[in-house]
C-alpha cells in the first residue's frame, strides 16, 4: 500500500503532536481615503439641505432566524450612531447647506440619504446605501465595505479615532461627486420642488396645483406662487418651525452619539479582538480536523505486516483520533468567544440612556420611539396650520383640529 516517505511526513507532525500554523492574525493598516472638500465659497442659492434617515439596521423580519454575531440592540444603537457620524463627515466638506440625521419618516428634504447595515462588527463594515432628491432623482444606490482600521482601537484612541472612518468619507464623496454633475439650475429646481412638496404635505387642498411628474415620474414646478404669497409665507414659518423641531432631535441625535461613543469603541475592539480569534480558531479546527482525518485514512492505508510499520500505522491512528478530538474542543473554545460577544452586546445598551430635552417650554423625553415624538409634533403644526388659515390638511379632515396633549 502507500508507505512513500512523503506520506510519512505528512502524518509525522500529527504523530508527535505539533501544532499546524493558522497563518497570521496581524492586521494591517488601511489606506486612507482623503475627504472631497470645497475650496471655494458654495452661493447659498446652491446649498442643498440632507436629511440622512436613521439607517435601517438590517434585522431580519419578525419570526426569521438572527445571523451569527447579530445583536438586535447593538445594531438599534449603531442605527443611529452611523447616521451621525455619517452627518459629521458631510459637514466637513463644505459641499452643502444644513445636513441633519431625521427618523424615518421625516418629510421630505432637498437631498434624502437612507442606508441599511448589511454587516457590522470590529472588523468588517458593509453598507447599502442610496440618495434620492426632492425632485425623485436617484442619485446612487452602492455598497460600501471597509475593513477596520486597528489604530482605532488602541487604548488612547478609542471613542475618538473612527475605525471605519474611509467608509463614511467615500459616501461623503459620491454624494459630491453627484452634486458636482447637477447644473445650477438644477439645484434651484430642487429646492423649490423640496418646498411646494412640503407645502403639498401640510395643505394638498391649496398646492397639489402647483407641482407635475414628468415622463421619467419625476417632480418638478408646474407654477409657482405669486411673490409675497401670504399662504406660502405662512407655509415658510412653519417649516422653520419643524426644522426648529428636527434640530432639537439631531442634536439629540449627536449627544446619543457622543454618549455611546467611547462604551461602543470598546464593544468594537472587543469584538474586532474576538473576531481575529475566532477566524484563527476556525483555521486551526478546520486543518486540525482535516489533517486527523488523513492521519486516520493513511494509517489505514499502510501496508505490510512489520512490526515497524504496524508502530507507524497505530502511533497514525492514534495521532489523528487526537488531531480530530483537538479541532472538536478548539470549536467550543469558539463558541464561548461568540457567548462573549452576545454578553458584551447585552449589556453595551445599558450604557446609553436616554435624553430628556425642552422644546417651546414642553419637556420630552425621547426614548427610542423618536418617530413617535416627531409624528406627534408634525401633527401639532398641522394643527397650527390649520388654525391659522382656517382650511384642513387634508379633504377629510375637520379644520378645528385639536393640538395633542402629552
């Protein structure tokens, strides 16, 4: 049978109990990725207001099974932490007018920013994101995926230092890129589409006129109103009101952030460190088990009935058993380091409280149903709408509509 000196050395490690290498774990720096800034004054006629929408954190549906390594409360939390870091990193470039994380459902902006979290952890971050303006325009749909930069997680740097911090410039840089292509005109089109759709929202009855949809299904102006229009002045003041409002909550936003920011910077080298010994540990129970296996197979395999090839074959047998057992407790070792992560992921929520905040003398208390607290106050400026002018937000509703209590 085969007993070549080649089959020998493959099964002599295993005999005498070497350890195969996993190769290494050392990570390497990441390249920067330098952030699109501008060099000249933008006119204020040009500036495009963002609303970059919590990110959806991309948990499966109600029933199905959660991945590996997926924590419903770490992702919640990163939902909007990634938002604002997001914000932050446009700001920086100068590009645009204001730019504001909003829930889900806030009314319409001149340029809407969505994501969902495909994949988060120390290690690896993947996301799906898409820019639509008012006018329906798409800007881009892409993904994004980086790896983590592990000067980030060094004890002086945490909660400062961003580890993925290349992903957030290169969305901040498509979306100039994007911007860049839009003539001036353009721009002006969609800021006045941006405030009749609002003005279509709050009272469709007086200006559902004043906008079409073109053969690409597109928004755009059909007429506007005459100068010194004293339902759309009245129309501008309480939007300056909701961005009064919308503020409050990204601000809201930002001190959440803050709060979480130095806890989640640990979380993630946590995790990073787990995940580079779980990768390793992998390793090692794959080529322990599969090089057992051939231990075993090649013990049976041998030939010959001399008393020192019988001592080679049973000292194989008995080598690769071993191998096998070794890759079987390397993989519960495994397991525990995800017990880690979930344990880490279920107390990390206990460490960002919520805010209380004072809006027009009224203190809230927003909790993690923002979208309620924003609903409601959307309804309270329909509410003062419909009191000022005397006309409904909508046909079927009574103009005497009353403001919520809390």
């Amino acid at each position: 049978m085969l007993t070549t000196k080649k089959n020998l050395c493959l099964l002599f490690p295993l005999i005498a109990g070497i350890t195969v290498g996993c190769g290494s774990t050392t990570s390497r720096p990441v390249e920067p990725v330098d952030l699109v800034q501008a060099t000249t004054e933008v006119a204020e006629e040009h500036l495009l207001d963002v609303a970059i929408r919590v990110f959806d954190p991309g948990l499966p549906a109600e029933g199905e099974e959660l991945p590996d390594g997926v924590l419903p409360d770490v992702r919640n939390a990163e939902a909007k932490y990634m938002a604002t870091r997001l914000e932050e990193t446009m700001q920086e470039t100068g590009h645009w007018g204001a730019v504001r994380v909003v829930p889900h459902d806030a009314a319409e902006s001149d340029v809407m920013v969505s994501a969902r979290i495909v994949e988060s952890s120390g290690r690896d971050l993947n996301l799906h994101v898409w820019a639509v303006d008012a006018t329906g325009r798409g800007w881009f749909e892409n993904r994004y995926k980086g790896k983590a930069d592990p000067a980030a997680y060094q004890p002086e740097t945490i909660g400062r230092t961003q580890p993925f911090q290349n992903v957030y410039n290169r969305i901040a840089n498509d979306l100039v890129r994007a911007l860049n292509n839009l003539d001036p005109d353009e721009l002006i089109e969609i800021r006045r589409v941006a405030q009749l759709d609002y003005a279509a929202s709050l009272a469709p009855m007086a200006f559902q006129d004043y906008l079409d949809i073109d053969r690409r299904g597109r928004k755009e102006v059909a007429h506007l109103p005459s100068e010194g229009d004293p339902m759309m002045a009245r129309v501008v003041e309480i939007r300056e009101r909701e961005y009064f409002f919308v503020d409050v909550l990204n601000q809201h936003y930002v001190n959440f952030s803050e709060q979480m920011s130095e806890p989640y910077g640990n979380w993630r080298r946590f995790s990073y460190e787990e995940q580079i010994a779980l990768a390793a540990l992998r390793r090692k129970a794959t080529t322990q088990q599969v090089l057992g296996g051939l231990a075993v197979l090649g013990s049976l395999l041998m030939g010959g009935n001399s008393t020192a090839e019988r001592v080679v074959r049973d000292a194989a047998l008995v080598g690769g058993v071993a191998a096998i057992q070794a890759g079987v407790g390397t993989r519960k070792e495994a397991k525990i380091h995800v017990q880690a992560l979930q344990e880490l992921g279920a107390s990390f929520d206990d460490e960002v409280e919520p805010m209380v905040m004072e809006v027009d003398g009224r203190v809230l208390r927003l909790t993690g149903s923002v979208e309620t607290q924003y609903e409601t106050w959307r309804h309270l400026l329909s509410s003062i709408w419909a009191g000022e002018t005397g006309l409904p937000t909508d046909p079927n509703q009574p103009s005497d509509v009353s403001a919520p209590s809390n």
